[in-house]
C-alpha cells in the first residue's frame, strides 16, 4: 500500500509539473518601446488571434535595452518590439538576442530585410520613420519667434528655454538624433552644433515622444522627435506644425527582437510571425502611429510623412547600431554636452 501511494504522489508531481509547463507555455512576456496606446493594442491584439497571454511592459528603446542587458543571465523578457532600431542592432552585436527567419520575410520592404541581415537575421525593421521636430504654432506666435525650418535655425539666440529633446542615454529618438547630427554635419563640427543646442533646452526627458507631447499640451515650444509622432498631435487636433529639416535628416527602422534564452521562444517567434502581418501593421491606423510598415500590403496613413519627399541622409546603421560606437558617442555628450550650463 505505501509502494503505491508513494508511486501515486510520484505520479501527480509528474503531472503538477507538465500542467505547470503547459500553463508557463501559454503566455509571452513582450517588452514594448512604441508608443503606449500602440503597446497595448499589440498585446490585447495578440491575445485575442492567439489566446496566449501577454505580460507587457512599456519603456524607451534605451531603457528596454539596458534591462535585457542587467537581465542577460537570467532573461525575463521573450520579445523586444519597437524602437529605434540602432540599440536593437547593439543587442545582437553583443549576444543578447536570437536569430530567427520568420517565414513572413517575403512580404516586406527591402529595407526591413536589409536591417535583419545586417545582424545575422537577429532583429528585424517592422516601421521606419524620419526625424525632424514639430512646434506648437500659437506659442511660437505668442513668444513672436520665427518659424524655424533648418537644424541650424535651432540655435538662434531667441529660442533659449524654447526647444526640448530627450536624453540620448534613455531614448533611441535622441540618440539617432545625435547620431544624425554627427553625419550631418562631422563629428566635430556636430559636437559644436549639439553645445549649441543645449543652451536653448529647456528639459531632456526619458521618452523620445515627450518633447512633442509638452509641445502639443502647451508646456514646450518645440520639440525634437520624429515627425510621425509630431503629425500623431497635429492629427489629434493639437496646433503642432511639422518640420524636416532643409539641411537633410537620418531616420529610423523600428525593429524587433526575439530575447535570447527566453522562457516561452515558441509563443514569442508566434507573436513574432504574427506582428510581421498586414493585417497586424495595418492596425497602427487605430492608434494614429504614422510610421512606414515593413510589409508591402499594409495600410498607411495619407497624413503620413512621405519619406520620398524628406531629404534623407545615409545614416550608417551598422556602425552607429554598433556597441562600441554607440557607447562611444554616448560617453562624449555625457562629457562634452550634458554637463554645460544652460
């Protein structure tokens, strides 16, 4: 009789353990860098077409990967999903993320497979977007500032307190924005440009988007931010007229990235496969993001920045994606930059 309930317990640990699998299998933990109210479609969309549960968190781009990165030994995280694609390139540089070739790769840009390849297939471009700045029409009328229309019209004296930008260390927004500023105009002289800029910053938030909200909710003037955030506020109603820059800007790839050694890689290269969709991108129009999908089918916006008609450089993904490099420029603005009076 004690052979047999000794076997019975072994039996139902056995069991308790593979419905405790089967329940862990069941879910997804997804971190998100878009915007919030697109996070949580995303999560509430994957849920209801699959029935695995999403455990969401929503952070900037640099923050999202300084977590994958403090949490390398033990992940927590299945997925990384949008962002600026430059820290997700770093991430596969330095190991933290799977290879993975989604059989959805047919039906997208070249754009969005050339940002895969150039990781070994470990991140993926699923929107781009270019960078350039909005500002609110009727404070600018109030202050009696000019309408700014170049990067160089942004150190005018008469703008001192008027511009925000987030912090490159937290947002990929602001670091592409440094990383084009240098391409744009040479390390040195670029360096020159953002000192210059940073006598008429008012505050560097955390999120990339903010500069552009506080424009929009009459706290800032102008923000720095890439354009499709700023056409979100003016579509929204708010008096934000939208700029690209006259001397050329850099843009981004929004990118995604399977975590490496997740705990549930199957439910993540499903919710992978499933965000790769036209259907799933088209569904951005819900939540006014403006930016360019990866695949072909997917609808967009008429309001959309047309990408064809910004003067766009040809930002280096590679190297300004790479770890060295990026910390590199980092430490440099922590230097030369962040730490001058305003």
């Amino acid at each position: 009789m004690k052979q047999i309930q000794k076997l019975a317990a072994a039996v139902g640990v056995a069991l308790l353990g593979c419905m405790s699998q089967s329940i862990a299998a069941e879910k997804v933990t997804y971190y998100c860098s878009a915007q919030e109210d697109w996070c949580q479609l995303m999560a509430s969309g994957f849920e209801e077409a699959t029935g695995i549960k999403v455990n969401m968190t929503r952070k900037s781009s640099g923050e999202t990967f300084a977590q994958i990165k403090a949490e390398a030994d033990n992940p927590k995280g299945d997925v990384w999903w949008g962002g600026t694609g430059d820290p997700h390139l770093q991430a596969a540089e330095e190991g933290l993320t799977e290879a993975y070739e989604s059989p959805m790769r047919g039906e997208l840009h070249d754009w969005s497979i050339s940002q895969s390849e150039s990781a070994d297939n470990k991140t993926i471009g699923i929107y781009s977007g270019a960078l350039g700045y909005g500002y609110n029409e009727e404070i600018l009328k109030a202050n009696n500032l000019p309408e700014p229309a170049c990067w160089e019209d942004l150190l005018k004296p008469e703008y001192k307190g008027h511009v925000q930008m987030a912090n490159p260390n937290s947002s990929g927004t602001a670091y592409t924005t440094l990383a084009t500023i240098v391409q744009l105009f040479g390390e040195d002289e670029g360096f020159e440009f953002m000192k210059g800029l940073h006598k008429n910053i008012n505050q560097y938030t955390k999120s990339g988007s903010a500069p552009i909200k506080a424009a929009a909710r009459g706290e800032n003037t102008i923000g720095i931010v890439f354009m499709h955030d700023a056409v979100k506020q003016a579509a929204s109603g708010f008096p934000i007229k939208v700029v690209a820059p006259c001397e050329g800007t850099g843009y981004e790839i929004g990118s995604m990235s399977l975590i490496k050694d997740g705990r549930n890689l199957e439910n993540a290269k499903k919710f992978y496969d499933w965000a790769l969709t036209a259907d799933v991108q088209s569904r951005s129009l819900e939540v006014k993001a403006f930016q360019v999908m990866s695949n072909k089918s997917a609808e967009s916006s008429p309001q959309a920045p047309d990408l064809a008609s910004i003067k766009l450089i040809d930002y280096d993904f590679k190297k300004y994606g790479s770890s060295a490099e990026r910390k590199r420029l980092l430490k440099k603005w922590d230097d030369e930059v962040s730490t001058l009076p305003r």
